[in-house]
C-alpha cells in the first residue's frame, strides 16, 4: 500500500534565529546612548529564538496557575501554583534587568535597554510580563516616601528570582503588584470603597474587595483605600515583619480570554496592614506614574506582538508554496505581509522613542518629560489598539495552520487585546489625552515641537500635520471627537519617527496609507509603487532545518 503521511509543504519551525536582529529596535537602543546593552540584548534574543523557550511558553500557558485557599488540614494560606517553566520565564527576565534594575542603573539609556529588553523576550510569552511591569512601575510611586523606597526598592531591583512568600527582607529579590479596581469603578478609582483606618502605630487597617488584582503571588502590592483624608496609596507585604501572613485573602482566579500563564485574582483585605506612601487624599498623584509606566510598557508589549507576528507570517509564506511557487512570491501576499511590517515597524519606532523620552525626563529634560506625558497617552491608545487585528491578519497568512493551538498564533490572538484594556481601555487612554491637552497644553507644544522635526520630509506628512493644527484649534464636540484626534496625534507621531530614523520604503509606505489613505481599510491594501521588497527586508530570514536545529541547541551561547 503506497504511504499516504509523506509530509511535503510544510513550514520548517520558527526556532535558531536572534529574535534581536530587528534594525528599528537596534538603532533605538543606539540613539539613546544604550550601545552598551546590546550585547545583552543579543544574548536575550538568542535565547528568546530557541524551541526551548518556546515550550517554555506553552507549558507555562497549557498549565495555568491554580489557587489554593487552604491547605490540607484547613489552614488559610491564600497560594497560587505556577507550572515550573513560569519560573523559569520569571527568572530570566529578573536576571536580565527587565523589572526594577534600570530605577539603580546609572548608565545612559538605562530604561531604553529594559525597554528593549522587554520587547525582545516579550516574543516568548506575554504573560509573565505583567508582574515584571508592575515590579519596574512600582518604583516611582514608592519614592514619594522615601523610608519605604529605601526598604524595598534595593529587593525590587535585585537580578535575584526568589519566588515564595517570606518576609521580604528576608529575600533575596521582590516582585510587586498593583490592585486598584473594585467592583463599581473599574478604572473609575475615585468611586473606590476599600476603607483605610490609621492604627496609631504608624500602619493602617485596609478593609475592601479588590476586582482584578493580577500576580497576587508577588511579595507587595501598592493600592488605593479610602484614608480620613480622601483616597490614599498604600503599600501592602503579603507577608508582615513579624513573619504571618497579612490578610490578604484570594476569592477566586479569574477566567480569561488570554493571558492564562498568569494568575488574575479578586482579593479581599480583612483588616490588612498596609503602609501610607505619599500623602493621604493624594492616592491618584501618587501612583499615577506607577500607571504611566506600565502604559509604557503596554505600548511596547503591542510592538513586540506585532513584530512576533510578522515574523511568524513572513516565515511561513517564505516556505509554503500555492499555485506553482511560495506565497511570498505572490504579489497580493507581499502586499498584506508588506502591510503588517509597516505597522510593525511603526509600532516599534514610536515605543521606542517614547522610553528614550522616559530616560531623558528622569534625567531632568523638561521638554522631553512635556512630550512624554502627551505622547504616551496617545501612543498607549493607537498602539495597543492596534494588535489586535495585526493579530488575526498575522495569523490568516498561516491559514488552517494558523487556527491550530501549535502555531502558537491564536495564544498571540488571545493575548492581543490586553495591552488595550489594561490601565485603562481605549475611552480612559484617549481621554487621558484630552486631559493632557487641556491641563497641561505645553505638552501639546512638545508633541508639535517633535512633528516639527519632521517638517519637510513627506508632503503627506506637512499636510497631515496642517490638519492636525486645525482639528485642534476647533473647540466644537471635542470629547466626542477624542478618539479621530488622539488617532492622528498618534499616526503622525509614528511617521515623524519613521521619516526621521526609520527606513524609506517603510515611511513612504505608512504616510501614503495612514495619513494620506491611499489603501483600504483592510491589511493588503498597499497601493501600487511601494517597495515591498526593502520593507520585507526590515525582518530577516529565519534559519532552516539543521542550521535551526543548531542555533536552537546553542541557545544564549
């Protein structure tokens, strides 16, 4: 009998390539002045190329962490288990600096080398990125008291994974989290009934219900309550200096769409000790930065799903063949794959730019931090919002292969529209921007100052940017007109940046589609005369068979 199972056309797999061969994100690194870490960053992107951590990956998600309230003689221990792999994906992005080190790096373009960092093993697994966020974003907030900054923030940013609740000082690094949502407020916290009473010994007595607290295995959460004074941000150990276990109570894990490597939780404060940072009736000021950088880091999160989608699109059409030769041959598959690096790209150059922007205002550039507060508003609105349908594009140019759970691609598809949600979905992101805009209308002038640099460059661009000025300038509808301004802000913030750093086919490109709509609404609606071929260029060919097997064997070598 002839054999029927021959496997002919079939895609080699993704694995043995630097995921940090990526021009847009090296030549970032560069011009922040973060040259140093790309050795680091290499080694990462090795790693993050190999099979290994891809099973990594899939068994940290095939295996989602599991709550346990009590233990077997009934003791309250309020635990969640992690497959063994979530650790080891947790404990290279701590040992890499992807969490607090850059708040204790004095190196220029400290943060844009996380940031980097972050976008290059994101492509692993997305999940565990969340605590890694928080952990980094924690910092800002816990220094406006800077006792509390002095205790922790040393754990915070040490290169040590050391997962287990134990007194924190008596660990050698910390994870922390953040829990602010309630049932009725959502991302409105100002509604929040989580009370908040002093003890006279210098700590208060929390009492609450938390909606969506996500890594409540980390060592400190910061939190908002209701204090005497008006909403407060307190910082709260799940395990207290004398050793017990503070009442932080674990109702259930949430079930999600995605996101399933990592534990989501309701939690219950039962009179939980927790610390004041900052000032009381001050609880908003204080842990905004907190949120601004995890915005950040959603903005970068969205880049590198994109970037993994392309790449795992071009892959695959560079080696299946339909109707006599490979589907990137073929002139409507150039122009979707052509399409979805455009977005890639631009979605990069702008996540980039705006954690440069976050090195220079920590360095004390008030132009930069004028534009930082405006830009990452936007770009954390558009970018995010975006993933999504690159996501399902990306995953279409698999076909069938695509739909299946081993392509890895629907994971992508789950995960794509966190980054939109989290900190606030796209109403709160775009009117955060508007806020912005009215209360502090020098960013606006930041934001101008950067597209003025671009001034010249595309006459697409000059004329989106005259409209842009217009829009503006009219006061009528405003709120309800949020969403089309804070879009252009954001699509001509991407072309500035891609005229000025990006590659020309890649500009040319995006200011003829985005700004001048010259294409569909649709990925692969390209107009004719672009040079799809230079902008295919932009992601390199991944090795094949024993060349793969070779580099996936090496690993960060």
């Amino acid at each position: 009998m002839a054999s029927t199972h021959e496997v002919t056309n079939q895609v080699p797999d993704p694995y043995g390539h630097d995921v940090a061969e990526d021009p847009t994100l090296l030549a970032a690194l560069d011009r922040a002045g973060a040259g140093w870490a790309a050795g680091e960053l290499h080694a990462l992107g090795r790693l993050a190329g190999t099979e290994q951590a891809a099973d990594w990956a899939r068994l940290a998600n095939d295996n989602p962490p599991v709550l346990h309230t009590h233990d077997r003689y009934g003791h309250r221990v309020d635990e969640v288990e992690f497959h063994p792999y979530w650790h080891e994906l947790m404990r290279i992005a701590v040992e890499h600096g992807l969490h607090a080190a850059p708040w204790q790096d004095e190196r220029p373009g400290a943060h844009t080398a996380r940031a980097a960092k972050f976008y290059v093993w994101g492509q692993v697994e997305a999940g565990h990125t969340c605590p890694i966020s928080m952990t980094y974003a924690s910092v800002p907030a816990l220094r406006t008291s800077p006792e509390l900054a002095a205790a922790y923030e040393p754990l915070l940013a040490s290169r040590e994974y050391d997962f287990g609740l134990r007194e924190p000082h008596g660990k050698r690094g910390l994870i922390a989290g953040m829990s602010m949502t309630e049932k009725q407020g959502g991302s409105d916290v100002r509604t929040n009934t989580t009370r908040a009473v002093p003890a006279g010994d210098g700590t208060y007595r929390l009492v609450g219900h938390k909606w969506f607290t996500s890594a409540p295995m980390s060592d400190l959460f910061l939190t908002l309550a209701q204090a005497p004074g008006g909403l407060s941000c307190f910082v709260l150990p799940r395990v207290l200096p004398d050793g017990s276990r503070n009442a932080l109570r674990l109702q259930r894990l949430k079930d999600k769409l995605g996101n399933k490597s990592n534990a989501s939780s309701e939690i219950e404060y039962e009179d939980a000790v927790g610390w004041l940072v900052g000032e009381e009736g001050r609880g908003v000021r204080t842990i905004i930065e907190m949120v601004n950088m995890t915005r950040l880091d959603c903005t970068v999160g969205a880049a590198s799903a994109m970037r993994y989608g392309a790449l795992r699109a071009l892959h695959h059409a560079t080696h299946r063949r339909a109707f006599g030769k490979a589907l990137v041959e073929q002139p409507l598959m150039r122009n979707v794959l052509a399409d979805l690096v455009v977005e890639s790209e631009a979605a990069t150059a702008i996540a980039m730019r705006l954690a440069e922007a976050t090195d220079r205002a920590l360095g004390g550039d008030e132009q930069e931090a004028r534009f930082r507060r405006l830009g990452l508003a936007v770009a954390k609105y558009w970018v995010c919002k975006r993933g999504p349908g690159h996501a399902a594009e990306a995953l279409e140019c698999l076909g069938g292969n695509g739909y299946v759970e081993e392509s890895g691609m629907p994971r992508l598809y789950r995960e794509a529209p966190l980054v939109s949600i989290w900190e606030g979905s796209g109403n709160v992101a775009a009117l955060d921007a508007l806020r912005a805009m009215a209360r502090q209308p020098e960013s606006v002038a930041a934001v101008f100052a950067e597209l003025d640099a671009a001034s010249g460059l595309d006459r697409h661009f000059d004329t989106a940017v005259a409209d842009l000025r217009k829009d503006l300038a009219d006061p009528d509808h405003l709120e309800y007109r949020t969403r089309r301004l804070v879009e252009r802000l954001a699509l001509t913030l991407q072309a500035s940046a891609l005229l000025r750093h990006g590659h020309p086919a890649v500009a040319e490109a995006f200011t003829a589609t985005r700004l001048a709509g010259h294409s569909g609404l649709a990925y692969g609606t390209l107009p004719t005369g672009l040079d799809t071929g230079a902008i295919l260029s932009r992601i390199p060919s991944l090795p094949t068979g024993a060349q793969a097997l070779a580099g996936a064997r090496q690993g960060p070598g």
